[in-house]
C-alpha cells in the first residue's frame, strides 16, 4: 500500500536553532518527492522537489535530502526564523497512476522567540 | 497573476443544503483538483480533473460533484451537506505534470 509518513507530528524550537522533519514513504514506483510549506490559514507553497537521482536540494535555509534506497527524505531548517512556523507536508508522486499523489500528514512546527 | 483563486472563504450550511465552491485559475494549466483537510489527516483527493471536459474521482467523492466550466474554472459541489462534510477545502492546479499550486482554501462548517 502506498503511504507517507511523517514524524514528529509536532515539534517546538527556539529561534536561531536547527531542527529536522522526517519523512518515510512507501510509493512505488517512485517518481518524486516534494516539501510543501502551509503556513495557518494559507494554502501549501512547495519548498523544493527531489527526484530519483537526487540527493541533496537547498533553498534558502531549507535543505531536503532524499534516500531512495531506504525510501526516507528529511527537510532541514537552519538558523530558525518565527516565520518558519507552519506545517510542513511531504507529497511523494508515484509514476503512474491518474491519482499518483500522496501525502503524509505533515509536521507542525511552533519557532517560539 | 492571482494563481487559485477561491470563493467563498468561509461558508455555515446547515445539514441538508446544498452549495458551490468556486475555483479559477489563470496560469493556463491543464490539470485541477479539489481536496478536503481535516485535523490529523493529509490532504485527501475528492475529484480532479486532468484536463478541460474529463473529471475523475479520486479517494473520498461520496456527497460531492464536480463541473469543469472551462480550463480556468473547476467548481465543487454539496447538493446535501452533512456535518462529515466540515472541512476545509482547497482547490489546485498543475500543468499535466508538475507542481501543484494551491488556492488559500474555503472553511465550511456544516450544523
């Protein structure tokens, strides 16, 4: 069956700090991976995506990896700003399939100052 | 570009009516969807439509239709709602293959 998912389902950091959000995936055949940043209220805003052949993708002060032997990705912050606060949902696209997306449950994260 | 647009923001129904969520897009793309978010659960796939004039089903469509009007505009609709039915729903676009944008959602509550 294919799933997503992600942990922790919640997490509280300081501002300045680090943190890493995890996502494991079940999906195949893979096709490509995606963190979405949903901030209350709002829509998801992609982050970045990760294919196959990809390791590492940074944006900012974002970094995802992406493991594909172990189907595992992480998304790191670094340096946390308050504005980082928001859920944060990993999507995994399977290659076929009409209804090819899948979505974790995403991770809440609270940067308090 | 305004990208998804959605309306309304916030609609109370009470158990039985019937409403349309509107949605329109203006980056020319060829795929919508429409999904529902409920706490701790992912988003889930009520009904997309990979192109103008076709519409599928995807993992939750029981209580709800779907209208493909035109490319731009993809609307949802409740013709009985049901207090299951509170929720928050987003509507999205993508080209035929790639990233999906999101619209800022509609928050529906149902007496």
């Amino acid at each position: 069956k294919n799933q997503v998912e992600q942990s922790p389902q919640s997490l509280i950091i300081l501002e300045g700090k680090n943190c890493t959000l995890q996502c494991n995936y079940t999906v195949s055949p893979f096709s490509n991976l995606r963190w979405y940043k949903q901030d209350t209220g709002r829509g998801p805003v992609s982050l970045t995506i990760m294919t196959f052949s990809e390791n590492t993708k940074s944006n900012g002060r974002y970094t995802a990896t992406l493991d594909a032997d172990t189907k595992q990705s992480s998304l790191h912050i670094t340096a946390s700003q308050l504005s980082d606060s928001a859920s944060y949902i990993c999507v995994v696209s399977a290659q076929t399939g009409a209804n090819n997306l899948f979505f974790g449950t995403g991770t809440r994260l609270t940067v308090i100052p | 570009n305004a990208g998804v647009t959605q309306t309304p923001k916030f609609q109370v129904l009470k158990t039985g009516q019937s409403m349309t969520l509107q949605c329109a897009q203006d980056m020319n793309h060829n795929s919508m969807y429409w999904y529902r978010q409920d706490p701790g659960m992912g988003l889930r796939l009520i009904y997309y439509s990979a192109s103008e004039g076709t519409t599928d089903k995807g993992e939750v469509p029981n209580g709800y239709n779907v209208s493909r009007l035109n490319k731009r505009e993809f609307s949802l609709r409740l013709e009985s709602a049901a207090p299951s039915q509170t929720s928050v729903y987003f509507c999205a676009s993508s080209p035929t293959v790639g990233e999906q944008f999101f619209g800022p959602g509609t928050r529906l509550t149902v007496l």
